[in-house]
C-alpha cells in the first residue's frame, strides 16, 4: 500500500481486515474516527485509525505481573 494520509473504505479493509459492513457500522455508531467531506464519501486518517487500534491494546500477563511487584 502506497504511503498517503488517508484511506477509502476499500483500503481500510485491507488495511485492518474490517469488512465493508463493519466500517459502515463503526461509523454510523462513531466508534471509529472518519471524514465525510462531501457527505457521503468515507475517508479515514491513516494515522487516526493507528491511534484508535492502539487504544485498544491489552496487556500481557508479563506486563501485569511486573505492575503488580
């Protein structure tokens, strides 16, 4: 994939594995950071859609135990 800022729904499901159906939920719930400039054409901050998955890191069971000693 070419290195740009922002991605259609096409790429965003090739960029996280999302079907067409559960991107069109993310965003109808806003769940998920979009753009919508014309009012009907999706687009996603690369960079945005990066911090959103982060947020959603769980930790390992190492790292819990070495913030429990």
């Amino acid at each position: 994939m070419e290195n740009k800022n922002f991605l259609t729904v096409e790429e965003m499901m090739k960029y996280t594995g999302f079907s067409q159906k559960q991107i069109y939920k993310l965003t109808s719930t806003r769940t998920i950071p979009h753009y919508k400039p014309s009012g009907r054409k999706l687009f996603f901050k690369k960079d945005e859609i990066d911090k959103w998955i982060n947020r959603g890191r769980i930790d390992t069971f190492e790292e819990l135990s070495k913030e429990i000693v």
